[in-house]
C-alpha cells in the first residue's frame, strides 16, 4: 500500500498532524552558503560572473551577445507554436487579466471638516523581474508561469517588466515561452537561470537591469537567492514545494481524489499530497485508485517517490474536525470535495486557493480559471497571500494640515512629542506657534 490511511486520533495520526502543522522550513546550511558565494560573484563581477554560471550549469557556449533573446528568435517563436496552443494561451491570457484587473487598488482622499486632507496614493514600482523556471531543461515549458507573473505586474503599470528563464543546451528558450511573454508585452528576455539570475536581477549587470521586485517559482537555490536579496528588492514570497490537501466525505468520488493526489506528487519527490476524510471506506479506495492511476504516468516514479515519503491519508471524525485540521495545516491548494460545498466556507480561515466541489481539481487554478496559482506554501497561507496586483504596488501617505487643523492640534502634538522626550519635535510645532503671536 503506497499510502498507510491512519485515524487522527491514533498514534501516527497525530505524528503526521504535528509535522504537517510545522513544516515551514529553510533552505539547508549547504544550499545558503552556495547562493550567498553565487550573489557575491554577480554582484562584484556582473556579466562576467553570469557567463561563466550559464555555461557550466545550462549553455556550455553560451555568449554574452546571445544572452538576451533576439528580435529574430520572438519573431521565429510564433511560427513554431501550434494554434491549439494558441487558442489556449489566449483563453489563459483573458481569464487571468480579468480577474487580476478587479484586484488593483485605487488612490484616496480624504477631507476633514477642519480643512486637512489625508489619504493614500497608490503607485507602482518601476521595474519587475520575472523568474520562470526551465522546466526539465526547457523540455516542458511553464507557460502559465509567464502569464501568472507578468499579467499582474502590467495590470499594475510596471514601466519595466524583464523574464529570465534557464536556456536549453543549445542556448535557446522554447518558443512556448517566447510566445507567451510577447502575448502580454513583455520582449525583455535573458537566457539565465538559477540563483545567478536572481543575483542579475537584484543587483544588476552591465547586460541586465536591476529590478525593484523579483517574483515567480524556482528550485531551493532560486528560493533561497529570493530569500537572501529580500530587503534590497520586493520579493513575492519564500516558497517551498507545492502542495494539496483534499477534504472528502462519504459522497467524494476516489477515482477523483487520487487523481487530484497524483496531480500534485507529479511536480516533484517533496510535493505535499494530502487527504483529509471522513469515511474509511473513501481512504481505503482512493489508496486503491492510487495505485491503479499511477501506472498511467509518465512521471511515474517522481509521484511515487512522493507520495511515499510524502503522502499521507487521515481519517476523522467529522467535518468539523477536518476543517480545524485544514485551518492548522493552512494549505497552498485546499480542495473540499464535499456535500454543498460553500457552506463549509466560513470555516475556512487559512488556505492559499479554495476549490470548491467534484469539478474544480487544482488544474483549474493553475492554468484557465483566472486567480493567481502563485500561492503560500508550508504554512504560510497563515500569514500571506497569493501573488497579485498588489505585489507591485506600493502605497504613499498624504498629509496636507490646514493652518486651523494645525493649530488645534498643537497642544496634542507637543503633548506627546515631550512625553517621548522628542525636543526637536515639540520644536517643529512650537516655531509655527510662535509666529502666530
């Protein structure tokens, strides 16, 4: 049996319960010490640095003249994608604008009967980086990596928006990916990859710009860069391996939940699978199904491998229990495959995407539904949000006092200036008061 189903009040149960609540981890000491060599390399010598990583890792002949992508190959990239992909890229392009647009936030003011005005404008950063991993050097291109990333980034009105992606051997990107990036304007392409991109991204280089913000997946090398250049640029978030958790009851369909299960053991040997039921008989026969779909993959061995190590099955009392145990375990992709569905969702505190009921696996999500699939991973759907409009903007405070507001409130001010022992403070406001003599 792939996956041992457990009650969660037993022993292992609770084991498993206690380890999913505190998975939040760092990269390992190893992992820090290469990125942090790899940045200071970029930063001190910049393209030269990025070369030599380039070629040793992705494109042995890699040149500097060929590591942004050329006007010829975006123009060649249209003529090798199909138009059934077409179709869909444009489908994925429309779903996720629309529903990115309702998400921008707007500048405001506010006047007060003494005259002041207060309020908040809204503006976004200059420049944004974009990460979109090789996927199996280049093989399997992330497409809706591109349009997840860049299409909040132009819906906020980032001037600049540049893409960084891991070339192939040959040096070259998929045309999938060239395609897309132009899809939504973007024609600013590096053929660069790993942390060393992220390095370029953060610091520059005399080929490639210095951002303000750095968003999109990547492995622990990519992850821990973001992590370590976090402070000197925005990032979207510290992510760690993807991960599901399905909520079931007696009327879920196991043939469904361990395709759900399999789709998200497919993406890596650490991707998280979870099942939460109420019913013995589901477990019992999504594990069956388990094994029966599995045999179907071409990432066979990887899901395997995950949801071996990985993979765990809980069975609990009722729905109650479950959704406390789904607030704890605060998930990155939360599925409730239950009778109504959206009666349960006030129960819901902390889940990174809701998918609610039999016909809305995590695909969905991760290509045409329209939210954003850059999501909060090992816990941190406690604390943070899904990469969105709002991850390229940023916010300013307006303060206009008239002279009546001012005077009113001098008293107030010095009041708590001289409590904070603040002398230069109270000095401000006292210098206009002595005017007014």
């Amino acid at each position: 049996m792939i996956i041992t189903p457990h009650t969660t009040q037993s022993p292992q149960g609770k084991s498993s319960l206690a380890r999913l609540a505190n998975r939040f981890q760092l990269a390992d000491s190893s992992c820090r010490e290469a990125v942090s060599a790899i940045l200071r390399a970029i930063r001190e010598r910049g393209n030269e640095a990025l070369l030599e990583y380039t070629r040793k890792y992705d494109a042995p002949h890699m040149t500097l003249e060929q590591l942004q992508v050329s006007e010829a190959e975006l123009q060649a990239a249209y003529a090798q994608v199909d138009a059934r992909l077409m179709q869909s890229l444009q489908l994925a392009r429309e779903r996720i604008w629309s529903f990115h647009e309702r998400e921008m936030e707007q500048s405001w003011i506010v006047t007060r009967d003494d005259g002041s005005i207060t309020g908040r404008l809204v503006r976004p950063v200059a420049h944004a980086g974009l990460y979109v991993p090789g996927g199996q050097g280049g093989k399997t291109p992330l497409v809706s990596s591109v349009l997840m990333n860049g299409i909040p980034a132009a819906i906020a009105g980032v001037r600049q928006r540049i893409m960084v992606t891991p070339p192939n051997e040959q040096g070259m990107v998929h045309p999938a990916l060239l395609v897309a990036a132009q899809e939504i304007g973007i024609r600013q392409i590096f053929k660069t990859g790993s942390a060393w991109a992220i390095g370029a991204l953060a610091f520059g280089t005399e080929t490639i710009p210095a951002v303000d913000v750095i968003v999109g997946p990547g492995n622990q090398y990519v992850t821990e860069a973001k992590r370590q250049v976090a402070g000197r640029v925005g990032i979207d978030m510290i992510a760690g391996p993807s991960e599901v958790l399905i909520v079931a009851d007696h009327t879920a369909r196991p043939a469904f939940i361990a395709a759900d299960l399999l789709a998200q053991a497919e993406h890596d040997p650490q991707a998280l699978a979870i099942l939460i039921t109420t019913s013995q008989d589901i477990a019992e026969a999504a594990v069956a199904e388990l094994e029966k779909q599995l045999q179907l993959l071409s990432r066979q061995d990887i899901a395997r491998k995950s949801l071996a190590e990985r993979g765990t099955i809980l069975v609990c009392s009722d729905l109650d229990e479950a959704m406390a145990m789904a607030n704890d375990i605060a998930i990155e992709h939360l599925e409730l495959m239950v009778t109504d569905p959206f009666s349960w969702l006030p129960a819901i505190q902390h889940a990174g995407a809701i998918f609610l009921g039999d016909y809305s696996p995590e695909a969905c999500g991760d290509y045409v539904a329209g939210p954003n699939h850059v999501l909060p991973t090992m816990g941190t759907a406690r604390i943070s949000s899904a990469l969105g409009v709002e991850t390229f903007l940023k916010k300013s405070s307006l303060i206009a006092c008239s002279r009546r507001a001012f005077l009113a409130d001098s008293e107030h001010i010095l009041n708590l200036a001289n409590l904070e022992g603040l002398t230069a403070h109270a000095g401000s406001v006292a210098v206009r008061l002595a005017e007014e003599k």
